[in-house]
C-alpha cells in the first residue's frame, strides 16, 4: 500500500457522487407529490372538511407557501429526524415507523446472515464440480427460483408449510400492540425463508461464475503446476479473486432486499415498513410514502456505496496502482 | 466457448459489465433465435411459455363455455367446492375468472417490456456512441439513469400509484420507465466494443449522419445483449405487474386478473385453495419459462464470438 490517496480520493468521489443522487432523488420524491390532483388539505380531511379546518391545515402544511421553501423545510425536516405528518394516523411519521425499522431490519439481517454462507457455499461448490451434475442441478434450481416473483414462492412456502399440506408455521404474524415481533421466532421463520430464497439463486450464479473463471485463469494453472495441493489452490489462489465481484453481488442483494421487504411483508401481515408503505399507497398518506421512499432509496443508494467501495478496495489493480481504473 | 461468463448475463446488475469483450460480434437474430431454440432448455421454456399464452389467449373465450358461468357470474355462496375449482371470495366461479385473468399480465408486461427496450436500447447506444467523442451526453444519460436506479423498481411504481392512483397505463409506463436506465447500461456497454470497429469509423469518416449509423451499423450488432435483455425485463415485468395487482395497487376489481384473484382469495387459502393456486402456478409456469429462453439465449449470445454467421 504505498499510494492510499488516490485510492482515498477515489473513495470520495464516489461518495460525493452518492450525496449527490441522494439529493436528487430527495427532489425526485418531493416533486412527485406536486403532481397531486386537487387540494392535499382537503384530500386529507375529506369532503365534509369546514374551509376553516382546510385552512387551517392548509397553514400547519406550508401548503400557502411556494414549493421550493416547502421542499427546503421537508429536506431539513428529514435531515433533523423529523418526517412529517400521518394523515391516516393524525400523528408524526416517525411514531408510525420508529418500530416498523427495527422490525424490517431484522428481516434483513436474519435472511442475509442465512442466506449469504449457504449461497456462497453452494456457488463454490457449483465451480469446483463445473459441467458436472451437480453443477447442472444446482443451475437449473437456480433458475426456477430466480424466475419467480417473491409472492409466488411466498404463496408455494405458505401452501406447503403453513396451510394445505403441513400445518407446522404460522402463515401470518401476529403481533400484539406494544410486543415486539421477535416474541414469537417461528412467525419469522416463512419470510425469511421467502426472502433467502429469492436472494439465494443470484449470489450462487455469480460465485460459481466467478469462481470458475479464476479456477481456469492461468495463475490458478501456475499454482497447481507447481505442484500445490488443490485445496491450497482454491483458498489461496482462487477464493481471493472472487471476494470483490461477490461482495459487490451480496451488497446488491441487500439493497434488493429493501425493495422485497414490501411484499414479503404484505404477504405475511408482517409489521415492518414495507406494509406501512402499501397501507399508505392504498389510503394516499402521502407524507408516509415520502417517507418510506426515502429511507428504503437511501438504504439502496448506500449499500450500493458499499458495493463498490469494497469492488474498488478489493481490486489489486486499483489498489497498487491507485485511480487507473474507469 | 467461454463457459465462465454465460451465466453471469442473467444475473439482475452485474456490477462486472467488462465481461462483454471487445471486438465482439454478435450474430443476426434470427440466426441467434435459431440456434437458441436447438437448446433444450429453450424448447422446454417455450412449451411452458406458450402454455400459459394459450390459457391466456383462449380462457375468456372458454371458460363460459366449460363452466357455464360468465365472468361476472354469481355461481354460489363464497368459497364453496362448487364446479370444478369452487366459488371466490364473491361467489363467483374460480376457474372462469382464472381463464379470463391472464390477459392484463400479459399485455402490461408486454408493453412494459416494449417501452423499457426501446428506450433503454436508444439511451444506451447514444451515450455509447457520444462516449467515444468525449461528449457531455453519455455523462448526462448515465447519471440521469443512476437516479432512477436508486430505487427498487416496485417502490418506484408505488411512489406513482400513491401520487396518480392505480391505472392500467401508469403501470406500463413507470414499471417500463424504470426498466430503460437497466437495459441503456446493457445496450451503451454493447455499443461501446462496436463503435471502435471499422465498419463504423467508415461510416462516420462518410458522413452518415448518427441517427443512421445507430440503426444500420451499430443497432444490428447489438441485438444479442438487447434480446438476452428483452427476456429478463419481460420475466421481471410479469413479477411486477403481477405482484402490483397481488398487492392491490394494481389491476382494480371486478376486473378478473391473476394478481388481484391472489389478493382477492388469500384469507381463504385453507379452505378453497384453487382461487390462490391457479394464478399462482399460472405465474410461475410463465415466468419460468421466459426465464429459461432468456437463459438459453444468455448462453447462445456469450458463445457466439468471431464472425457472425
């Protein structure tokens, strides 16, 4: 490591890069809810509303006051934790969400920690025994999985396990107000499953195609030529070439996963913000879509920041010889 | 034969995009179509494909007469084992809203599909072209994209059925509109290993004007990651069109649809299945199949390199 700044500068610029698109799509999502037909005040108090209460709200929205000030106050609104207002729950966004998070992050987190190791460990073992049978099995299971739609292999998981055929998991969440949903781990378990199964099919691809290809590169050739034992080939020589393009792809199936969530949790009445999102889109809570939208695009726009940060730090060609790359 | 690179072509954003080599050509479609369907699994993904297009091409015409029962038919009490697949959640018969219910899917996902190529393949192949002149308006298409990929698709589509509520050809066009800035990134990387190449230099050192090197010189020689591209956004597009009308923001009642029969029958799924499973299985036989024509052209466009034939 003799050169880090421009390494670091590469960094930056990518992180810069990342504000940026955060700012734009900020602008993106408040510009959107200029397209609303009619009045928000009156959509949000509904027909029976006196003028006096819609000019009221009208006043407590900014709504009088011209969009670029609006979009100013809801940014350094967003920025200083406050999210705006619940029309459906006549409360702040961030008392609807506050738990919601915490409730869709650990979906997360448990389908990543499953299914990274288990997809990692089939897409090796997909290279190492390439053009065999169980490298076709593997693939042709892989594309099934990879075709289908998350609701679909959610609905097939719930027929299986929780209604028709054996009736051993719950098949929607129940959650007593105030109980958090990690009370009740089996209720966890259908939609992580749905979600890893998802997720599963695209890391083994790209591991057993990037694998495969540093197992037939010349230098994985050298090693074993010099008479290296295969195990030491593959953890030494081989293994190493692939950690940047597979943490690239678990990064994207992370941020994938923040756009799963909305289904997998409609689907299981799971109470995360992915239900609070379709509850808002169905009753047009606009502040709450705002809201849901900008975190999940921030999420994504940073573990795609992520991904390439470790695509860049993992890449020898760009870290010996600093920013020759792109 | 590069057997290493096949099966990253169907992986959703391969961050990788410099596995499409230089000095690569890809051969005429229909040649490409050709070889692809002496596969298999492209013969089987076909079969299940065009099952499905059958069911949902002929349902509507069918399903009274199978049944009984038009559409919008009350045939009994709610979720009774009545006929063949029993009532709905309104007690309407099942399988003659399940015969009539793969049009929308079809033709939205369709026209999504359109509108995300068409667009994606123009956006790309003019940031590729002005790439190699250093201009502004490869930066400004890629950036411009780089936005509408900060969101997952869906969320995106929902953001809109929030603003401008659900219809038919608001899902067509976000669902296609998030498509173009995917398929520009597959299409400008395309372009950029056949600008270079002397048939094109040629054509510019003429004067052909760009419009008509995109289309004759460039535009031929990119259709193999193009329709490897049309395959995986038609199978994407079926999930999203299918899971909007699933979550119902999609397709609106009474019309009959796979998605919206899902959401419609789910509280009943232990009782009367079918309502659920049919749509369900529907679903998945389609996009798996796309999915294994896409695949196998995957692989048929990464093998064919040198002279296209």
């Amino acid at each position: 490591m003799t050169s880090t700044s421009p390494l670091t500068r590469l960094i930056l610029k990518r992180l810069l890069v990342s504000v940026l698109v955060l700012l734009v799509v900020s602008l993106l999502i408040f510009g959107a809810t200029l397209l609303l037909p009619g009045d928000p005040a009156r959509a949000i108090l509904g027909q029976q509303a006196t003028p006096e209460r819609v000019a009221a709200l009208t006043e407590q929205l900014g709504l009088d006051r011209p969009a670029w000030e609006r979009y100013l106050s809801w940014l350094g609104g967003v920025l200083t934790g406050d999210l705006g207002f619940s029309a459906a729950t006549q409360g702040p966004v961030t008392e609807l969400l506050g738990g919601r998070i915490a409730a869709s992050a650990l979906l997360l987190v448990l389908t990543a920690v499953i299914s990274t190791p288990v997809a990692l460990a089939l897409g090796a073992w997909a290279a190492v025994r390439r053009g065999t049978r169980t490298d076709s099995a593997l693939s042709g299971i892989s594309l099934v999985l990879a075709a289908l739609p998350e609701f679909v292999i959610g609905v097939l998981l719930v027929v299986l396990f929780a209604t028709s055929v054996f009736q051993i998991l719950p098949s929607v969440t129940i959650a007593r107000p105030g109980e958090p949903v990690w009370a009740r781990p089996d209720q966890l378990v259908l939609p992580v499953i749905t979600l890893a199964l998802v997720v599963i099919p695209y890391v083994i691809r790209m591991t057993r195609a990037t694998l495969s290809e540093a197992l037939d590169a010349g230098f994985v050739e050298m090693a074993r030529l010099k008479g290296m034992p295969e195990r030491t080939v593959l953890l030494r020589h081989a293994v190493p070439h692939t950690i940047g393009p597979v943490a690239q792809v678990i990064a994207m199936q992370l941020a994938w996963l923040a756009g799963g969530v909305v289904v997998v949790e409609f689907l299981f009445r799971y109470p995360g913000i992915g239900q609070a999102l379709i509850d808002a889109v169905a009753n047009r809570d606009v502040q709450v879509v705002q809201a849901i939208t900008l975190i999940i695009a921030a999420f994504y726009v940073l573990v795609n920041l992520a991904a390439d940060v470790a695509g860049i730090l993992a890449d020898p060609r760009i870290r010996t010889s600093g920013g020759v790359a792109q | 034969m590069s057997a290493s690179t096949e099966n990253t072509e169907n992986t959703e954003h391969t961050g990788n995009t410099e596995n499409v080599t230089e000095n690569t050509a890809y051969a005429a479609p229909a040649g490409l179509i050709r070889r692809t369907f002496r596969r298999r699994q492209a013969r089987i993904g076909a079969v299940l494909t065009l099952v499905v297009v059958a069911v949902a091409l002929l349902g509507p015409l069918l399903g009274p007469v199978l049944t009984g029962y038009a559409v919008d038919d009350f045939a009994g009490r709610p979720f009774r084992p009545d006929g063949l697949a029993g009532t709905d959640d309104l007690g309407r018969d099942v399988l003659t809203r399940f015969l009539a219910g793969g049009g929308p899917v079809l033709l939205y996902a369709l026209a999504a599909t359109a509108i995300g190529i068409i667009g994606g393949a123009v956006a790309g192949m003019l940031a590729g072209y002005s790439h190699s002149d250093g201009s502004r308006l490869d930066t400004l298409i890629m950036r411009g994209g780089d936005v509408l990929l900060s969101f997952p698709q869906l969320v995106l589509a929902l953001l809109a059925v929030a603003v401008l509520g659900s219809s038919g050809l608001l899902l067509v066009l976000v669902i296609g509109i998030t498509h173009i800035p995917r398929v520009a990134r597959v299409a400008r990387q395309a372009t950029l290993s056949v600008v270079g190449q002397d048939y094109v230099l040629a054509a510019r050192m003429y004067g052909v004007p760009r419009r008509r090197i995109l289309a004759t010189e460039v535009l031929p020689n990119i259709t193999g990651p193009l329709m490897v591209e049309l395959g995986l956004r038609l199978t994407y597009s079926i999930g999203y069109v299918a899971s909007l009308s699933f979550l119902g923001l999609g397709v609106q009642p009474p019309a009959a649809d796979w998605g919206l029969q899902i959401n419609e029958n789910r509280i009943a799924l232990i009782i009367a299945p079918w309502g659920v499973l049919l749509p369900v299985l529907a679903i998945a036989v389609l996009t798996i199949g796309t999915n294994m024509i896409t695949d196998a052209l995957a692989k048929e466009s990464a093998d064919t390199t040198g002279e296209a034939a």
